[in-house]
C-alpha cells in the first residue's frame, strides 16, 4: 500500500502548502509544456540547475525514451546549464530509461535510491550533487501533489507542466489513470483553498 500512504501524505502536505500550490496552478497557462520553458530566460531567472519528471514531461506515461521534440529542448538545456546541472527526478527511474539517458545524454543523471516524491528527499539529493542552495533548482513535473509539492518542501523552485504529454493510443488505461489523477489534484486543492479550508 505504498501508493495509498504516499496519497494520505501528499494531502496532508498539500494542505500545508495550499496557498503556494493553488498560487501555482493559477498562474500555470493550461497549454504549459516544456517547450515554453526557454533554457536561456531560466538561467538569468536565478535557475542553477534543473530536476525533470519523465512521465507526462519528457514523454508520455511508461515510454521508454523522450519524444523528440523533448530531446530538442534537452539539447538546448545542455547548451545552457553546466553538464552536472541537470537531472531525471522520476518515481519511475526504469533501467530502460536510465541506459537510454547514458547513451544519448551521458551528463543528465538520474536521482534513485530516494523515496517517492512528494518527499523531498530527490531534491534534496540534487542540490548536494549539484553543490546548490535548494531556491537555485528548478523541479519541472506534471503532478501538483508529488513533484511541485516536493519542490515546496525541500524550497525549490516549482514548474508545473499542465498539459503533459500522453499517448491514449498506447497507455490507455494508464493514461486515464493519470488524467483522473491530476484532475483530481487541481480539484482537491481548489476545495481546500475555499475560504472556510483557510481557517
């Protein structure tokens, strides 16, 4: 049951950090992907390295690699931030997706051995790999109960991608999953931030 205690955690955090999250999700475009994240722009913003979610951010749910244009933006984050800077911080660290990463992009490392996010535990592990103070690191994710809550947590900067990338096609079942799941997300932080959950 480790999925469900992880749930019961994140609501309690969410709760906690409900005026940060719902600011969040209020200022997030809903057409936000990573291709509006312009590498360049972050870097003179103060972001000093970057931890990416993979599933819905770099790729749809359970693909093995990104998709091409994810690996285009890859390439322009590499051209940007320094080779140590920039990170896979997936609940879904595959070794499929691990030995892709070491082939195609050596310097990008993936954060295993942590637990799940929303703990911050991973990004706590990025900024001593990275030597960086939390507030430099961007944690960039499609869940605003895992990833952007870790980035909360732990003091990071969070990105919150709200129009991840899903293949219906392929993962149906998984995909629906996930749909559900973060529209979930957004309603239950809308329902906690009402005036009566600020008492």
């Amino acid at each position: 049951m480790p999925f469900i205690s992880r749930m019961i955690v994140s609501l309690s955090l969410a709760i906690r950090h409900r005026r940060e999250l719902r600011n969040l999700l209020d200022r997030t475009p809903r057409d936000n992907s990573i291709l509006l994240l312009d590498p360049e722009a972050l870097r003179q913003a103060g972001v000093a390295a970057l931890a990416l979610d993979f599933d819905g951010v770099l790729a749809p749910h359970g693909a093995p690699e990104p998709l091409p244009e994810a690996i285009l933006w890859l390439k322009r984050c590499e051209a940007v931030f320094p080779d140590d800077r920039i990170f896979i911080l997936s609940n879904k660290p595959t070794d499929g997706r691990c030995r892709w990463f070491a082939r195609h992009f050596p310097a990008i490392r993936f954060i295993s051995g942590v637990r799940k996010k929303p703990y911050p535990d991973g990004l706590n592990r990025v900024a001593e790999l990275a030597a960086l103070p939390p507030w430099a690191i961007l944690m960039v994710d499609d869940r605003l109960l895992t990833g952007c809550l870790a980035a909360l947590i732990a003091g990071a900067l969070p990105c919150y991608i709200r129009s991840p990338y899903i293949s219906l096609g392929n993962r149906t079942v998984a995909e629906l999953f996930f749909w559900l799941l973060r529209a979930g997300e957004r309603g239950c932080l809308r329902m906690i931030s009402l005036p009566w959950g600020e008492q």
